[in-house]
C-alpha cells in the first residue's frame, strides 16, 4: 500500500480505491509499503448488492468442537454456488 500505488489504481480508473489507500496511509490506520487486502463491497441498500432467497448457517466448527468464523484463512466462494441451494457453510 503505497501512494504510487494509489496514482497507478487513480490512472486506471479506480478512484474509490485510490481515495482509500490515500485516506488510510494520511491517518495511520495502515502503513505505507506493507501489503493488506483491500474488498471494497457495495452498501445494503445499493443496486449491485446480492441479497440471496435463504439463509446460509455457519455451521463450521474448529478442532476443539466450538463453532468458528467461516471466514477464517480467507475462504471464499463463488456467487453461484451461494445461490445453487447451500443452506450450511459445510456445503461450501
């Protein structure tokens, strides 16, 4: 995450990604040169947002037996896979 590296996003029409390196790097909360994730998700309310037909129980669970965060260690899906009639994460 670098300046630079907003000016490259800016040139290629990313703006909204620019102004959030910029904005991040001016008020510390990220440090310049460091590598981070950036997902920038639409609002709940906005047009692009996917709202699916059923809920999709997490029903992950760690070793010890307690439940877990689906989302530990980066896992990610395809849209059409959450909409194809998963009702629990395990299908996932």
């Amino acid at each position: 995450m670098t300046g630079e590296e907003a000016n490259r996003r800016r040139n290629a029409g990313g703006a909204t990604v620019a102004d959030l390196i910029e904005e991040l790097l001016a008020d510390g909360s990220r440090s310049e040169g460091l590598f981070y994730d950036v997902l920038l998700l639409s609002g709940p309310d906005e047009p692009d947002t996917v709202c699916l037909d059923h809920l999709v129980e997490n029903d992950t669970v760690a070793a010890s037996g307690r439940k877990c965060a689906w989302t530990l260690q980066h896992r990610y899906t395809q849209l059409s896979r959450l909409g194809s009639g998963v009702t629990r994460t395990s299908q996932l």
